[in-house]
C-alpha cells in the first residue's frame, strides 16, 4: 500500500473517534511477544502470534525437529513445561470498558492483564471473551497481556484425580491417553498408533481487544448469525436468528440488554428485511431473549437472541442440487446489526466482520506493514456484520421406488435403471474389484450418484 493510501487510512481512523463506536486492537500480528518456561531456563524473545511452543522453539534451533526419528520421546520436557507468552502494548485512548477476545487458544491457560486475572480458559475448541473493566488499562502508559499455558497431561490428572468415578483408560503404546477424557482438547494430540504424543500447547487464533463505548445503548454487536430455512408448499420461510452481545462497561459488572436493528438482505432476491430490538431486564428472566454468561473474572456480557423472519415465492429461486443433479446455486446473504446510540447509518462507519474481527488487513491493509511492538492503531466499527451464502435445498427420506421418486425432482438425474428401480441396488463397474460369491469387493473411486446396473457381474440383492 502506497504512503498516500497509508496516510489517508490513518487520519480516516483517526477521525472517527466517535461515542458509540466499537474498537477492536489486534494483539496478534506483530512480533512482539516473548516466550519463558517457569522457571525461565527457556527464553524467546520476538515471537508473532499464532503460534505453538513447540513451533517457536524449532523455529530458534532449540529444539529438534519433533517429528524425526525418537524426538517425540526427548522432548517430552516440554510437553510437560508450563510455557507463557506475554507482551507489552499501549493505548491511543482510555479504557471504558470492554472484553479480551481470544479465537483459539490449546488449552490450559490463565489470562492476565496488568498483574489481574482475568480467568482461566479450558477448551480449544471455543472462543473465549474475558471482560476487562473499565479502569484497568492504561493510555498512558505500557500494560501487559500474559497467556499463561499449563501442560495438558497434569491438568487432565488434575481433573480425574477430583473425579468421584472410575473412568476405563483408552491409553496405549507411545500414548498418553489415559486421562484425555478429562480436557477438552484434540484426541491426537496424546498420541496414537502413528501420531505423536506430543501433547501440544499454543495460540492458534487471534487475540484482540474489543472496547465497548460507556453509553449504556450503545456497544453491541453482532457474535454470530445462523439461517435456517423451511420448505412450504409454495414458498420457503428463512429464518434469521442473530445473536447479539454487549460487554459490561463503566462500573457495572453485568452488561444491559442489548438495543438496535438487526437486517437481513438477500440482494438477488431482492430480499430487505430488518428488525428492531430493545431488550430489558424482563429478557434475562428465564425463557427470556436474553441470557447474562460469565466473562472471566471482570463480569458479564448479555447475549440476545434477534430473530427475522422472511417468506420466499420458491418460483423466485433456483435450488441447490448435489453433484449430477443440477447447478450448485448460491445467494450471497448478509445479516447486519446496527447497535443504538451507534452511527446514523452503516455506511457512515466501518462494518465489524462477525466472523473475524481482528481481519484488520480487510479494514486498513497500511498497518498491516507496521510490524512494532506496538499493535496497529485501533479501528472504530458502526455496525457488524456475517455474510453467508445460502442454498435452497431439502433433504428427504425417500421410501417409495427411486424410479418414481426421481420423476419428482427437476431437474434432477435420467431415472435410476436396473437394481435401483426395482428396490435393491447396483453398484457402478468401477466400485468392483471383483465379483466374489455372497457380495462385492468395492473400491472408493468417485462414482455417480445414479449409475446402470454392471453386466459382468450377477446383480446382487440387498443384505
């Protein structure tokens, strides 16, 4: 990106310094952190997120390569090591109030901010959001994130150890797998007959902050999107279901309900639909919208479900079909929130992207070239958005002749021949090996859904 580019990026940035913008700050992409055992034999210093300990390590030769000859073996040291990355970062502005994002972490780890425990992750399966309140990070001045990871094996031991029952082990040569039941973390990873037991541990996904303004309308923002779609007679019922969430801000520990529109568009289909929220403390009562889910130790955020609703003419689409039936067609669909108190419009301010938030590079690719320590400047959001792209389909249990169920489908496959039309079943020549007495011998090359009955072989009914 060229210096006007850069520049004009930076003060468009640096204007919207509005109340009731949201603000994320990457803490991921330059190579700032460091990384030390505990008892600080090891140290790296210049290390970029995401990362594993055991990739960094490599990657500065002191270790060998884990995955030659008996280095799983030599260097269980540190498998069995508590690692934590940490890092130093300043701020352009004071802290209202907001979360620390983490996107992936492998999986033990305790967070701190500043000296403060934010909390403990446990699953490497999830995102985890851990409010920072308001007051605890400085503008004026360094603060410091640390990612304290423990080793799985102990923390798995830990947790059967508590356990008030007897759980069977599932270990086994070169593993050691006896207690993974007991953490949430890939399986592989504790070895098995060909894989290493190398019991990994790491950041694997961004980590951003994410500041919420302190006006209690505003700061919400859109955490994830699902459509759901039900075929009717004549016409197919999309259904939106947006959820919605708010850090607590200012001195409150439990976060309001959230307020705003939420907006479906389908442009193809000429589809514009919206609508308007405004939760309260009757939503958190149970069977309510709106749920309050711990943050760590700093408080909780309020989650909402929003949903939109829209009825689609099933002549205005055209379906999505498997391979060898028809056209794979999609829709490109957008589902927005707009929080209240925000931006006048959407396009008055940049749109947060639900999926990735920290995708900085998508937002003002010229501080993606400033690899400081200091993470790139932070970017102000209006709305937040999750683009998804939709295919119109069923799934049916067919339970009739295929022969007469095909003449339902358009448009659909030439009507299944010979074992499929009569009930039973034919395999395509290129699935036999050979044709041996009480079955077939199949292989796995791609075949056609719908395929004519082999000749060289005696057809053969169905088990």
């Amino acid at each position: 990106m060229g210096l006007q580019t850069a520049l004009a990026s930076a003060l468009l940035y640096g204007s919207m310094q509005q109340s009731g913008l949201l603000s994320v700050t990457d803490l991921t992409r330059a190579p700032a952190w460091s990384l030390t055992n505990a008892n600080g034999s090891v140290s790296v210093s210049n290390a970029a997120l995401p990362a594993y300990v055991l990739e960094v390590l490599e990657k500065r030769n002191i270790i060998p390569d884990p995955l030659q000859r008996f280095n799983e073996k030599r260097l269980a040291w540190v498998r069995d090591d508590t690692w934590t990355f940490s890092r130093e970062f300043t701020l352009s502005a004071p802290w209202t109030g907001g979360e620390l994002v983490l996107a992936g972490v492998d999986t033990v780890a305790d967070i701190t901010l500043n000296g403060q425990r934010l909390g403990r992750v446990a699953s490497e399966h999830r995102t985890h959001r851990l409010a920072v309140p308001a007051g605890l990070l400085r503008s004026n001045g360094a603060n410091k994130i640390s990612i304290e990871l423990k080793p799985v094996k102990q923390e798995a031991q830990k947790d059967q150890n508590s356990y008030a029952y007897t759980v069977p082990s599932v270990a086994h040569l070169g593993s050691f797998a006896e207690h993974k039941a007991f953490i949430r973390k890939a399986g592989s990873d504790f070895g098995w007959d060909w894989g290493p037991a190398l019991g990994p541990v790491g950041v694997f996904g961004s980590i951003y902050l994410l500041a919420a303004p302190a006006a209690p309308e505003a700061g919400s923002y859109l955490q994830a999107a699902h459509i759901r779609q039900l075929h009717r007679d004549d016409k197919i019922q999309l259904k939106v279901h947006a959820v919605v969430s708010k850090p607590a801000t200012g001195s409150d520990a439990n976060a309001p309900a959230p307020a705003g529109t939420a907006k479906f568009v389908i442009p193809e289909l000429s589809i514009d639909v919206s609508k308007q929220f405004s939760g309260s403390e009757d939503d958190f009562k149970e069977g309510g919208a709106c749920r309050r889910v711990a943050s760590g130790e700093g408080g909780s955020r309020a989650e909402c479900n929003v949903f939109v609703e829209v009825d689609v003419p099933k002549s205005q689409v055209e379906l999505w079909w498997p391979a060898g039936h028809g056209p794979q067609r999609l829709y490109d669909a957008t589902v927005t929130w707009q929080p209240a108190g925000g931006a006048a419009s959407c396009s008055d301010a940049a749109t947060l992207d639900a999926d990735d938030p920290a995708a900085l590079e998508s937002k003002a690719g010229a501080f993606a070239e400033a690899a400081a320590a200091a993470p790139a400047p932070a970017q102000q959001f209006g709305c937040s958005a999750a683009k998804r792209l939709v295919g119109f389909r069923t799934v049916e249990l067919v339970t009739q002749p295929l022969a007469e169920a095909a003449k339902e489908m358009a448009p659909g496959a030439p009507a299944p021949t010979g074992g499929d039309a009569e009930g039973g079943f034919a395999l395509h020549p290129q699935l036999l090996s050979s044709c041996v007495p009480g079955g077939f011998a199949p292989v796995h090359p791609p075949f056609p859904l719908h395929y004519p009955a082999p000749t060289t072989c005696p057809t053969q009914s169905r088990p």
